[in-house]
C-alpha cells in the first residue's frame, strides 16, 4: 500500500517537472512507472539470487532500491533536459 502511494506522489513530481521544461507529463509519468516496474522487477531477481526465496524481506528491500534506482534515472534524464524557451519573437517589447 505503502509502495503504490509512494508511486502515485513520485509520479505527481515527475510530471510537474516534466511540464516545467516543456514535455508531455503524461508520456514521462509512463516513462517513470514503467521503469519502476522495471527495477523492481530486476531488483527481486538480484534479492532472489543472493538471498535466496527463504529471506523475502531482504530480497523485497533489494526491489525497493531497484524501484527507486529506476526513478532517479527518470528525474536525472529529465534534469538534463534544458528549460522552456520563449522564442526571440515573443520577447520583443519587453523588459
């Protein structure tokens, strides 16, 4: 439950800062759930594979660190992006 709040609000501020630089927010809110999805997924393997199926806790903490791996990447790519741009045009006349 925790997990899908956590989801829900990151994936609010992906899309602000997304909008902020001119993309879609939608398409980058896609973007960060699926990869989300992606390190969990790929986190549990790792978990499962050192710690084997007997220690589920340590192997759910090693897909929550995959799961965030995949949203700092998503908020490192949008952070390298550059900000809107007004065009020259539009800044003629003022101060």
């Amino acid at each position: 439950m925790l997990e899908i709040i956590a989801l829900i609000l990151l994936a609010k501020q992906i899309g602000k800062i997304a909008a902020g630089k001119g993309l879609k927010p939608g398409k980058w809110k896609l973007y960060f759930v699926l990869s989300w999805i992606a390190g969990e997924f790929i986190g549990a393997i790792i978990g499962v594979l050192i710690f084997g199926t007997r220690n589920i806790f340590s192997v759910e903490l090693v897909a929550i660190a995959g799961a965030i791996t995949g949203y700092v990447i998503i908020k490192a790519n949008l952070s390298k992006r550059s900000e809107i741009m007004e065009d020259d045009i539009n800044q003629i006349g003022r101060q």
